[in-house]
C-alpha cells in the first residue's frame, strides 16, 4: 500500500512570521514621516549592521569561511562611492550598486588566494588583504591620501533638491541593502546551493564524497557576500559623508563588532543576526555614556554567552522550544 506524504518547509508560526515582517516592513517604509531625524539615522545605522551581520554570518555559519577583515570591503565599497561620485559624476546611489559590482568582481581573484588557506590561516589572511587595502587607498592623494576626504556639498544636494526627502531616500536605500541581504540568504539556503551549505556545515569530507563541489560553492558564497558588503560600506560612508583609510578598514568598527552581534544572536540561524543587531544598538545607546565601561560590558556579555549559550541567544531559545521562524529545511508531513 502506498504511502502519501507531502515535502514542506513553511509552518503556520513562519507564515504568521512572515504577515507580521510584511507589516514591520510597511512600519518601517514609513519612518520618515514618523520618527525624528536622529531616529532615521541610527535606524539607517542598525540596517547596516544587519547586512554585515547577516552576511558574515552566512560565510561563517554556513561556508565555514571564518571572516576577520570583511572590512576590505566595507572600505573598498565606501572608495569606490567617493571616487564613482567624484571623478565620473555617478549618482551616489547608483555608485552604491556599482559599488557593490566592482566589490563582487574584485573578489572573483582574491577568493582563490585566500581559499589556499585553511582555517586560522584564512582568518589571518583576510585580515591582511584588508591591511593590504587600507595601505593601498591610503597611497590614492586624489582621494585625500591617508588622511581622507570628504563628500562635496553639490554631490550630496545632487541627491535630492529637498532636505527631507534626500534624508528619505538615503534611509530606503539602507533599509533595501538590509531587506535585500537578508532575503538574498533566505533564498540562497533554500536553494539547491543551500543544501550544499548545510552539508558543508556539518562536514566538508562528508559533502565532497557525496559530489558537492566545495570550492565552487564556497567561491559563489564568497564573491556574493563580498559584493553585498561593499554595497552596505558604500552606503555607510554615503551617510558620514567623509572617509580615511583608518576609518574605512577598521577591524573594530566593521568587523569586531559584527562578529559580536553574530555570536551573541546565534551564528548558523537566519534571526541570530538581527536579534544580536537589537541586542548590540540597546547596550550602545544605553551604555555608550560610559566610555571605556561600554566595552568591557561587551566583553562580558559576549563571554556570558559563549559559556551559557554556545549557539547564541537565538540558537538556545530554539534548540529548547525547536521553534524556526523562518525555516529553510523541508520537512516530511504525513496525512492524519
């Protein structure tokens, strides 16, 4: 007698989920017209974060690739914005997705350099290509040199005539990198490529047996992520609206901290990278008044976590409750 059965990968809570995200998203849309403009701001701030986020996580928790200089990018995205705007009068957001472009085909060279290395090896070594960037941007005199330049007013005005509506449409563009990032991944691991990653998560001998290609699959995850990471570095420094070589390639500000929220939220899990976002912008805008104290809070939650929860807050509330809300793996559903 046959047996029937249905493939499932949705759930009734990742279905409320995703009404619930809809209407967040429509909230969020409309933020300009009711928060303030420092509010818009630093909601424009933690959507970055969420993209660094989210992407670090996906070479990290599911590639394997352990990440400590995606500042390269973050950097080489923000040059690219200035010099697109500057030099050949590109439209500062259209210089953000070109941007992201030129970081995903600068990678394409880069990633078979780095996938010679193996573990702390890589780590170390993308920590050098991002030196090697910031030695190199730090040469370009066009572009102020080591001590950076700073965005022309009529670059800046050429976004919008209104000040309002320019504040506007810098803030979409962030919340676009962070939506598009995030449903760049969901898609990815859902994808055929995404099974890959799973397996490769669990063992690299194990995936290759079975005919994974692992360096074409790590090489696709790696030039992908290098390419959304210059798109979010060329937004960041759109909003400072001044960039150096110091501030561009900083490990503490675009990979630190990034890595932080990844672990704190739970490396390997689609919500880890945005609770940790939450989590990491609630103690800066509580604690940030107490200079060095702020930093030292952090390292003693990032430690709290580690030794309590060692998948992330996310990871330990699902390992207890097995709730996903947005799963990626299918599932076999019997009828009743």
């Amino acid at each position: 007698m046959a047996v029937s059965f249905a493939i499932q990968r949705s759930t009734r809570l990742s279905r409320v989920t995703a009404i619930v995200a809809l209407l967040l998203l429509a909230g969020l849309i409309a933020a300009p017209w009711w928060a303030g403009r420092a509010n818009v701001r630093l909601l424009g701030e933690v959507y970055s974060f969420v993209a660094l986020a989210t992407l670090w996580n996906l070479m990290a928790g599911y590639a394997g690739l352990v990440s400590v200089g995606q500042q390269a990018y973050v950097g080489f995205g923000g040059y690219m914005l200035f010099a697109l705007a500057m030099f050949l009068g590109v439209h500062p957001l259209a210089a953000i997705a070109i941007a992201g472009v030129a970081g995903a085909i600068i990678a394409l060279p880069i990633a078979p350099l780095l996938f010679r290395l193996q573990g702390a090896y890589f780590a170390i070594g993308t920590w050098v290509l991002a030196e090697v960037f910031r030695l190199s941007f730090a040469q370009v005199s066009s572009l102020g040199g080591g001590s950076g330049t700073s965005l022309p007013a009529a670059i800046v005005v050429g976004i919008a005539s209104d000040r309002a509506l320019r504040e506007a449409a810098i803030y979409w563009t962030a919340l676009t990198i962070a939506v598009a990032s995030i449903a760049f991944v969901v898609l990815l691991l859902r994808s055929r490529m995404g099974l890959a990653l799973t397996a490769l998560r669990d063992s690299e001998v194990a995936s290759e047996s079975l005919g994974i290609d692992i360096w074409r699959t790590k090489l696709v995850v790696y030039v992908a992520v290098a390419g959304f990471t210059s798109m979010t570095g060329a937004f960041i420094f759109l909003q400072k609206l001044r960039i150096s070589p110091d501030a561009a390639f900083s490990v503490n500000d675009w990979t630190a901290y990034v890595i932080f929220i990844a672990v704190i939220g739970g490396i390997g899990t689609i919500e880890g990278p945005i609770i940790g976002t939450v989590l990491f912008f609630l103690l800066r805008e509580t604690l940030a008044d107490l200079g060095t104290t702020y930093l030292i809070v952090l390292g003693a939650v990032a430690i709290l976590v580690m030794l309590r929860a060692p998948k992330g807050l996310w990871g330990y509330f699902a390992e207890r409750t097995g709730i996903t809300l947005v799963p990626v793996r299918r599932r076999v559903v019997f009828p009743e």
